[in-house]
C-alpha cells in the first residue's frame, strides 16, 4: 500500500506509462497481452482448449461470459488464464461512459493441482490469491514476484490457486461513485457473486467454506481481510501479507486518494493513459467514490471489522504478516497491521500475527504465503517467516 510514481516502461516498440500505485514492483507483461494458445470464444455447453485443457460444463454462468480459455506458457494443462466479460467491470453511473462498451475484458488465472486430471472427482480445496495494487492478476504466478508454482511445490497445499484480477487501484470494492468517465468497477461483486461460484461450477471443488481459503499482498491483503471479515460463511481461513486495514489514516487515506487520480479504474494497460479511467476531487471525494459515505466504512475496514468479532469463526486460521516492525520499512503498514492485531486480541479472537524487521518486497511475501499454507493445511510452523521469531497468537 505505498506510493510510488509514475515511469516510463518500454513494451515493443511502444513507451507507454507505467502507474505503479502503492509501492508494489512492476513486474512480468503486460495484462493487455495476447495470451498464448488462445482459444476461440465460449459457445454454449462445454468448452476445450486445444491444449487439453479441463473441459468447462458452464463456461457461461454466473453473470459471467467467457470468451477464451487459454494455458499460460511453461505450465502444460496446469496453469490457464480465463478471460470474462461481465456487467460488474464496468457499469456505467453519473451519465453517459465516455468508453464504449463500457464492459472490458477480464481475466482470472488458474492454477491445478498435478493430479487434478487424474482425479476429476476428488473435491479439492480452492486458494484464492489477491494481487497488490499497481499490479495484475498475473503477479502471484510470476516468476520475479509470487512464483506460485515453485512457492506452493512441496508445500501441505494440493489444491486450486485461484487468482483474479482486481484492477490496478480496485480496491476490492463495489464503488458507489465513478470515475471522471462516468463508469464504476463492481469487483466485490465480480469476484463473491460470480467468480466464486462459477470456479465451483466448473471445477472439482469442495464447494463449502471448509474448502475456501484467501490470501493477499498489500491492497490483495485489505481484500482478504475485507472479504474474509465480511464474507465469513464462505471462507474458513484469512492470510494477510503486509496488508492495509485503516482506511481511516491519513496515510493510507493519501495513498488511496493518490491511486485513484495515477491509474484510477485501469486494468493492467486497459486505460491506463486514458483520463477517463481516473478519479478527480480532493482525498475525501475520492475516498467516498471507492468505500462510499463514511457512515459505512466500519463495514469495510478490516480494524472496525475485528471489534465486530467478524473474524471469530475462522478459529485461528486467520493469519496476519507484517514488516517494519523496527521502524524501518514498511513501518507504517507495521503500525496498522498492529493495530488490528490489538483489536482481535481485544475481542479474544484467535489469530497468528508474524512481524519483523522487513520491506514491502515479495521476497517476504512468498515466505509468509509458505507460513500460512502450513498453517491452514498442514502443521503449523514453530516461527514466523522471515526470520521473525516467535508468532502472536
């Protein structure tokens, strides 16, 4: 959740402006990329790739279209990239969209277990994996930042890792405003109302909370947090890796307000350059077009969220990660995961809190995802991550 400029990056033979809000590293390509080995687009009933990919009975489902199906190069039938369109990215509001069609594409990765195919009817559990802000849905699988495959290898997790995207500076909310283009992402509602249930449908999943867990980086941990805190009856465990969970700071309130003027509604390169996609005003215009009035916001802020015990049921199994812890770092993100960790202890609700000395860098993110795997499905570590000692419990 820092901030960072804008720079200039260099894809093909274009420059193009790279807004990378919130301090997470730019890395991989682009999201608009054409993904390899696509496929044409979904018709009703079942739907196959050329690759082998799982066959999908209900491509179609869910508020959900899909208009390809596609693997991710170096992974073989494991790892695939689904591309939707919906009415929740976007919808228009406060006039006419300056975009047209105001629906864009967006696409969710999918990585399967090894046996998964041998097996189609094992009930699996599902891992749902948020990315950072300034970021995509490609970066929890990228080799320079979450490397999914070769974190999770040999790991107590053999399951589905589910990663959606979230838009550059989405915040994992349903806006009640819009941007200056008249338009307003819905991802809360893309990713409980439909994506959720459309994985459910059209993978061997365990189908209940007891198979759900989620997980996320910076702005991914607020969505965790959020959704987890809000959503508890379809999750049974909650990882948060250097996450926000004030939106009360002014701190927080300036990198919020920030990102939504840098890059605002973009989705990967989708209109990033476009002045459309940005939010104007000042910090409490742009705060109340993402979160709504502030009446509301104690339903949304994972700190409020834990002093309404909306965390209790996940029995331990809520874990929260955090650097800076020697004043050095992200040590402002240190102070607010702090924060909420005072106030689950306050309510009795049961949680491992790792904090250290630490960056906000995926070095210490891909550790804490290795801690919290142990946690949920296997046995949980002795020590925190990272060097970190002895977790709070």
């Amino acid at each position: 959740m820092r901030r960072t400029s804008l720079r200039i990056r260099a894809v093909g033979a274009l420059a193009v402006t790279a807004a990378l809000a919130l301090g997470l590293p730019a890395t991989g390509a682009s999201a608009a990329a054409p993904a390899s080995g696509s496929v044409p687009s979904a018709t009703a009933g079942s739907l196959r790739s050329a690759t082998a990919l799982p066959t999908l009975p209900r491509p179609d489902s869910h508020g959900l279209t899909l208009k390809s199906w596609a693997p991710v190069a170096g992974y073989g039938d494991r790892m695939a990239d689904a591309t939707f369109t919906t009415a929740a990215v976007f919808t228009p509001r406060g006039g006419t969209p300056w975009i047209d069609p105001v629906r864009v594409p967006v696409k969710v990765r999918i990585y399967l277990p090894a046996g998964y195919r041998g097996d189609p009817a094992r009930p699996y559990p599902v891992l749902y994996l948020l990315h950072g802000g300034g970021a995509d849905y490609q970066q929890w699988s990228q080799s320079d930042a979450g490397n999914v495959a070769a974190t999770l290898a040999g790991s107590a997790f053999d399951g589905i890792v589910v990663m959606p995207e979230g838009g550059r500076a989405g915040w994992y909310s349903d806006w009640a405003g819009a941007t200056d283009g008249h338009f307003a992402p819905q991802w809360e509602t893309f990713h409980i109302e439909q994506l959720l249930p459309w994985i459910d449908d059209n993978f061997a999943t365990a189908r209940d909370r007891s198979g759900r867990a989620i997980a996320g980086v910076s702005m991914g941990g607020y969505g965790a947090l959020r959704y987890g805190g809000r959503h508890p009856e379809l999750f049974s465990a909650v990882g948060a890796f250097s996450a926000g969970t004030d939106i009360y700071q002014a701190n927080a309130q300036k990198i919020i307000a920030d990102s939504m003027w840098q890059v605002g509604a973009s989705i990967g390169w989708t209109g990033l350059l476009n002045p459309w996609y940005r939010v104007g005003g000042d910090t409490f215009h742009r705060m109340e077009t993402v979160f709504g009035p502030q009446s509301g916001w104690p339903a949304v802020t994972p700190v409020s969220l834990a002093l309404r015990d909306a965390y209790d049921t996940y029995a331990g199994k809520l874990a929260i990660y955090a650097g800076g812890a020697d004043g050095t770092g992200e040590s402002d993100i240190y102070g607010w995961n702090h924060t909420l960790h005072e106030n689950l202890d306050s309510r009795a609700t049961l949680h491992r809190f790792c904090t250290g000395h630490g960056e906000h860098r995926y070095q210490y993110w891909t550790e804490d995802l290795k801690d919290f795997v142990s946690l949920v499905y296997g046995t949980p570590m002795a020590q925190c991550p990272n060097g970190w000692g002895t977790p709070a419990l």
